[in-house]
C-alpha cells in the first residue's frame, strides 16, 4: 500500500525530479508533483510525494521534515484525504 507524503514550503525552483531525488534515499517513490498553477504554470510551493511502502514513506518524514530541499526549509507530513 503506498503512501501520499504532502511537502510544503518548497522553493519555487523545486522541479519534480529533484523532490524525487530528495525522498529516493528513503524508498521507491512511486510518483513525485510539485504542484503549479494553472495560469502561470509557477509552482504554489508545495508538492507530494507517494511512496510504494508506509515504512519508508514514515522514516522520510522523519528524517526531511524540517530540512533543507533547494535552499528552504520544508514541512513534510502524511496528506489528508481532500474532503
């Protein structure tokens, strides 16, 4: 079962493939999105992260959340559900 990791404060330079590279350590990650408007195409600064194990989704947040990904300190939590 995999596991949605939300990730907040990302620096507007953060692509897809850098936020993978940063949570590839940890595990397979099964998909990485930085999320971007849909006018501009910029990114908002947040992004998700699925990975394919709750162990390693888990020992992620751990480890990033509160660290550096292109020169921000970010927030990485488990996502909610959208209600």
């Amino acid at each position: 079962m995999s596991t949605n990791i939300f990730v907040g404060n990302l620096s507007f330079s953060t692509t897809n493939d850098s936020l993978r590279s940063a949570f590839e350590s940890f595990g397979e990650v099964t998909s990485a999105n930085v999320i971007t408007d849909r006018d501009t195409g910029r990114s908002r600064g947040f992004g998700f992260v699925e990975m394919a194990s709750a162990e390693a989704a888990n020992t992620a947040i751990e480890e990033l959340d509160g660290s550096e990904i292109d020169g921000r300190r970010v927030n990485v939590n488990e996502a909610r559900q959208r209600r």
